[in-house]
C-alpha cells in the first residue's frame, strides 16, 4: 500500500480534540501555509486565504460563534446542547485553520476571461476544496487530529471585525484541529458498483 494511501486513511474527522499538540503555533502556521501554497487552482489563482487562530484567538472564534448560535437558538435547552458540542469538539482543541475565498480574485478573472466566467466561481470551490484537504492531510501526517465545519455564514460579519479581515473575503470553512483525545469511529464506504464506473475500449 503506498505511503500517501495510508495517509489518507489516517485522515479522519476527529471530534474529541485536545490541547495536547507537541508542534508550536509557528511551526503549525508554517505547515498550513505550505500546504495551501503548494496546491492547484484554476489559472493559479490562489483564490484560497487562511487564517490561522490558536491560543486566545482560537477561543474567541468559538465564542463569537456561540454568542451567534444563541440569537438563533429555539430555547435555553437546544442552546445547551449547541454549547457542550461547541466546546468538547471544537474550542477544546488547540487552534483552528478559516478557510477563505478572495472573491475579488474571482471577479477578476470573470472580467478577464468572460467566456469562462460562470465556471470561475466553480473553480473557487474546487480551490479551497483541494486546499482543506492538503491540510487535513499534513495535520494528520503530524498526528493531530481536526474536523471541518461550517458556521459560516451566521458567524462571518463578527468573525471578519474581530480579526479586521478584508470585506472581499468570504468564509467557506473552518478546521478545529488539536491533538486526539479518542480516535474516529468506524467509516462505511458505498458498494463499489454503486459509486464506480470503469469502461475499456
């Protein structure tokens, strides 16, 4: 089995997260940014921005997200159970990876290449796609655990002020990440047949 195969079936999502991670937040600012910077977008657009939150700034996050999960909340008890997820899955880890599309990089190329215009968009989300998973990998590769969520939109407005993040950005996701308190369960996979397609000739 190849090196990269066992990788991928490293990756998981992990919920029970910790604080637990032996890499600094520089040296983990470091392998996120290489990884990102080292994936494909289309025209090499590099339309996918990231931020990367640990310590009090990863805590803030997963307050402001709280604080607006409550004004959407349909009671007291729904919010309670919103909240013990909030924190024994997400703020409990060590830092948190925001994924970003700079929108005003997609507008350009619309402009650009009109006759590809209603693709670049598409391509985007293919961008960050490639993206979040060429992180996930390393981290795992590392041996630290994360998930991917999507809060977004509820919590952009007041994550972009707290953090003074450019208007043109938009949030597509966001990867708590942490050391592994208890592994992924087990992974069903759909029948081959089902999901599959080969054709020779």
């Amino acid at each position: 089995m190849s090196e990269f195969l066992d990788l991928q079936k490293k990756r998981r999502s992990i919920y029970a997260l910790g604080k637990d991670v032996s890499k600094t937040p520089e040296e983990l600012n470091s392998i996120i940014k290489e990884a990102i910077e080292n994936t494909p977008s289309a025209f090499n657009s590099q339309s996918t921005q990231a931020v990367v939150l640990t310590g009090a700034a990863h805590d803030r996050l997963w307050d402001i997200t709280l604080a607006e999960l409550k004004k959407v909340s349909a009671d007291e008890e729904a919010f309670a159970a919103t909240k013990a997820k909030v924190d024994g899955a997400f703020k409990a880890g060590f830092g948190t990876v925001l994924f970003y599309t700079d929108t005003n990089i997609v507008k350009g190329l619309q402009e650009g290449f009109p006759l590809y215009a209603n693709n670049f968009p598409d391509w985007a989300e293919e961008a960050v796609g490639i993206s979040l998973y060429a992180v996930w990998l390393r981290l795992a590769e590392e041996g630290i655990g994360a998930s991917l969520q999507h809060y977004n939109p509820l919590i952009d407005a007041a994550v972009a002020k707290e953090f003074n993040l450019p208007e043109n950005w938009t949030l597509r996701g966001q990867m708590p990440f942490g050391s592994i308190v208890a592994p992924a369960g087990d992974k069903d996979y759909l029948a081959e047949d089902v999901r599959f397609r080969f054709f020779q000739d």
